[in-house]
C-alpha cells in the first residue's frame, strides 16, 4: 500500500493534456443591470455522473432525467459505451443506460484522463464484475486529490488495489462489509465506497462522511433500485448490502453551483433576476454569505429570487466541506469581492493550487494577493477588460462574471473548460440581459 501512496500525487491532480472541445471564448461588454428569469439546469457533473455509475450495479435499463448536456457528459457517455453498456440520449436532458450485457471492467486513458468523475466507475465495477482497471483520473488542475482514502476503504472491504503504468488495478473474491473511517470527509471516496457496499456481503458503516446533497441524491436513487443506505447526508452511512439492484428512472437534483454563480453574476452585475429550480437547502451558507455582503435571496414557490441594489461589501470567507462553504464557489466569489467595497480574507481550506485564476483577475485591474492557502482581496469600483484564460471549469465561470463588473471589453479564452460544468453559462446570462457572447476567433 505505500508504494501505492508514493505514486499518486502529482497524477492524481494532474490535468488532461488532452482537448477537451474546440477552443472557445466569451466576450463580455459592460451592460445593464440584470433581469428576468432563468431555470436552473440539473447537476450532472457532480451528481448525474455519478448517478451513471450506480447504473452499472443493475443489469438492465435505468433512465436519468434532468441531465443537463454540460461537457464532460459526452466524455462519460463514451466510456460507458466502451465498458460495453448502451447508453442513449432520446432527448437533451435524458439519458438511458442499459448495462444488460457484458460489462467490461476497463476505463481507458484516453477517457478517464478527461474527467475526475470516471474514477467513481471503480467501486461499481468491483461491485459488479469483482474486478476493475481504472486509469488514473484527470480534471481540473485545482491541486493534488489523493486517492488513498478510496483505496484504503475498498481494502477494508476485502479488495486489492495496486497502481501499475499510470493504471488501478482491483480486484476481490467479494466484497464485504466494514467499517470505515475517513481522514476527510471527502465526496469522493464517499460515492466510491457507498456504490462498493451496496453489493457487498454484509454491513458498511463509513464514519466522517460527506454530507453534500449530491450524496444523499446518490443514496436516494440506490435505494429505489433495492439498495439499503441509511444515514446519507449525516457524516455516518450504514449500508447493508443486497444480493441484486434493479434499474431505475431517477431525476438529477438542481445544479447547486449554476445557482450560486447566476446568484453572484447579480450581485457584481446588479438587478433583480429568479432562479427556477434552484433549492435554498442546498446553498444555505452561499445565500448567508452573500445576504452578509448585500444581496438580498429569498425563496419562491419554484426556486429562488435574488436582487442587489448598488455596490455589495466585502465579507471573509473560508472554503470547507459541505454544509460549509464549497470549494466550488471560490473563485466566483473572489471575483464578486473584487468589485465590493471594503477588504475581505479568502481562505481556501481544501485544495491547494485553487487560486491560479488571480493573476488573470488582476489583469483585469482586481486587487487580489495571494499566500498559501490565503488570498487578501481588496475591492475596486470598477475592473477593466482584458484579454483572460481560463484553466479550470470554476476560475472560467470567475472571469465572465468579472467581465459584467469590467470597464470595456473582456475576453476569456479557453473557455471549454467551463462548458464541462456548466450547459450555457454565457447564454443564461445573456437571457437575463447581460452583454455576453460566444465567439471562435
């Protein structure tokens, strides 16, 4: 196992030198204050994907609805096709896995390397084939995830794991159960080990679990296919395993971050807009955040209604696991500080190379220093355009929203990365009356 450990840092973080989709860019131009309405997409990146593997552990038909077409879909639904499930799109939001044949225990390279979500495949195929080859997963370059607390829990369940030329390589007699105690409440190893157990031969407990929406939407659509988890959302799952699931037709739970970055686009834009879809439960401590900084937010009958009249405050903020304040809405909001009024102390307490966004903020005109994990940012009236890259899905939708509070014309190149995330950012904002446009020169 320690030879393991040593091999996994930098590939572990490691970003895919592969392109992702045709290089593209955003234009945004100083315009008016937001306004109108705009639905909230489904969470595919962090919940529909991982929805897609609980699928493999049913042989049969599952149908996934609410599944935005975001860009690291296509990535996911490819892969599937090569672990030889059918997979098909009958419409833009629906997606139908059909896992009645053989499947393949393998996730190539060329694929995993594109998306973190794919390492979730490892402790479904141990659950249903007892064996998986798993290439060492990509994503962003936001800092080192380790995957020693997936490794070291599946072993507690009775599997052996080894690293060979950049690949995992799994497999067990059968799993069964244990008790597992995380080092970190990671969202992760969570899903990993919850999708191994349900399976498994006996009795699961994971201590010091995650508790995001994401997980309990996970456990909710398992136990519709005959799983027993209890306890998702609390930082202690028990899961007994089954000896078979069934398929399932689900619905994919409201993207979260889409709403927390169209509530932050208001706040540095101005206006008063609604979110159809959005949840208050699920961004309890975004909205009292940015109601600290001047936003007002109040629930709807369908989702959430926001409205920001002048400049907002600056307010402190550190990252922590859910139901703290996500690591996802960092940069956002580094870029809504960058434009209030005041001084503000942003603290990234979860990965370690988060802040590579603010060089590009600060070409902008933002007065953002960082140190380690610390970034002090000191609120200008107005940013100017620049010529920007994004390089990640977060730091790209960061620098659009730094355009609506920028002095002429901002580009954001490469913004591909953002299209993993997010269905239409640029598109959703133009519909609430933002100067926002793609190009591909």
């Amino acid at each position: 196992m320690e030879n393991v450990l040593e091999n996994l840092g930098a590939a572990a973080g490691a970003a895919s030198p592969l392109p992702l989709t045709p290089v593209s860019t955003v234009v945004v131009r100083p315009g008016r204050p937001l306004e109108g309405t705009v639905r909230v997409g489904g969470m595919t990146k962090n919940a529909g994907l991982k929805q897609m593997c609980a699928a493999l552990l049913a042989p049969g038909t599952s149908v996934l609805r609410n599944m935005t077409p975001v860009g690291d879909l296509p990535e996911m639904v490819e892969l599937f096709r090569r672990m030889g499930a059918d997979v098909r799109q009958p419409e833009a939001d629906v997606v139908e896995v059909d896992t009645t044949g053989e499947i393949t225990p393998e996730a190539p390279y060329e694929l995993v390397s594109r998306m973190r979500a794919s390492v979730n495949v490892l402790g479904a195929l141990l659950g249903r084939c007892g064996r998986a080859r798993v290439a060492m997963p990509g994503g962003d370059n936001i800092g080192s995830r380790k995957l020693d607390m997936h490794f070291r829990g599946l072993e507690s369940m009775g599997a052996r794991i080894r690293v060979v030329h950049g690949y995992i390589e799994a497999d067990t007699p059968g799993l069964v159960g244990a008790r597992h105690v995380l080092d970190f409440p990671s969202v992760g190893a969570t899903e990993n080990l919850v999708l191994a157990a349900a399976l498994a031969d006996g009795t699961t407990v994971i201590e010091n679990a995650a508790r995001e929406p994401e997980i309990a939407d996970l456990a909710s659509t398992l136990n519709r296919m005959g799983a027993q988890v209890i306890g998702a959302g609390t930082s202690t799952i028990e899961v007994e395993g089954v000896e078979h699931l069934d398929p399932v037709e689900t619905e994919i739970i409201p993207d979260r971050v889409e709403a927390g970055t169209l509530l932050m686009a208001c706040g540095i834009a101005g206006g008063e807009i609604e979110l159809e879809g959005a949840r208050m439960e699920h961004l309890e401590m975004v909205v009292l955040k940015l109601g600290e900084m001047g936003l007002k937010v109040s629930p709807t009958a369908t989702g959430l209604w926001a409205r920001a009249d002048g400049r907002l405050r600056a307010v402190d903020v550190a990252t922590l696991p859910y139901p703290g304040f996500a690591t996802d809405f960092m940069p956002m909001t580094v870029a809504l500080l960058a434009v209030a009024e005041g001084t503000a102390i942003v603290t990234e307490n979860l990965f370690d190379n988060r802040f590579m966004f603010v060089d590009e903020l600060n070409r902008m005109g933002a007065d953002v220093r960082t140190e380690g994990r610390h970034c002090v940012v000191r609120g200008v009236e107005r940013l100017s355009g620049a010529p920007v890259r994004a390089s990640d899905v977060r730091a790209g939708a960061a620098l659009i929203l730094a355009g609506l509070g920028a002095e002429g014309e901002t580009r954001i190149l490469h913004t591909q990365h953002v299209d993993r995330g997010y269905e239409d950012l640029p598109g959703k904002l133009a519909a609430l009356g933002a100067d926002v446009a793609r190009t591909n020169d």
